[in-house]
C-alpha cells in the first residue's frame, strides 16, 4: 500500500475527504519524525512503538571487489508492534 492508497482508505474508513485524510497523514508523520529526532519514542498502545536506536560502526565488504570498508556508526528509527498488532496480523 503505498501512501495514495493508504489516504484513500483513511479517507473512506473515518468518512472524511482525502484533502483532509492527507492532512492528518502528514500531521501525524510529522509529529513522530519530529519526536524521534529529538530522540523521543512514540509509543501506541495497541499497535507500537515508534523509537530510535544507535548502529555502532563496524566493518564492511565491498561486494563489487571484496575490499574491506569502514561503515560509521548511525542512529536509525526502529519500530516495534504491539501485542494488538501483532495478535491482529497473526490471525
């Protein structure tokens, strides 16, 4: 699903327009990139919680000529679900 399709569905399930639906979907996009970089977790009871975890650096290969490269260390988000979630998809 990608995010027109993800709008449409919104738009129909909460009975609002799309214009409104892309809104809210932005907004609420918005708020957890904003919470995460300033290393804040979202967390949704029921379906998840939205953090940031750090990557240490290590060592890599270059696929292409097997040479050993250094891959710095990174701070990426992470998403973990929720009981809810995850007993809804494991039905």
């Amino acid at each position: 699903m990608n995010k027109a399709q993800l709008v449409e569905k919104i738009s129909t399930d909460a009975e609002i327009s799309k214009a409104a639906a892309t809104r809210a979907l932005d907004a609420f996009t918005g708020a957890v990139t904003s919470s995460l970089k300033e290393g804040n977790s979202v967390a949704l009871v029921g379906f998840g919680t939205f953090s940031v975890k750090e990557r240490a650096a290590r060592t890599g290969r270059n696929p292409q000529t097997g040479a050993e490269i250094q891959i710095s260390a990174a701070t990426i988000p992470s998403f973990k679900p929720g009981k809810g979630l995850k007993d809804q998809v494991n039905l």
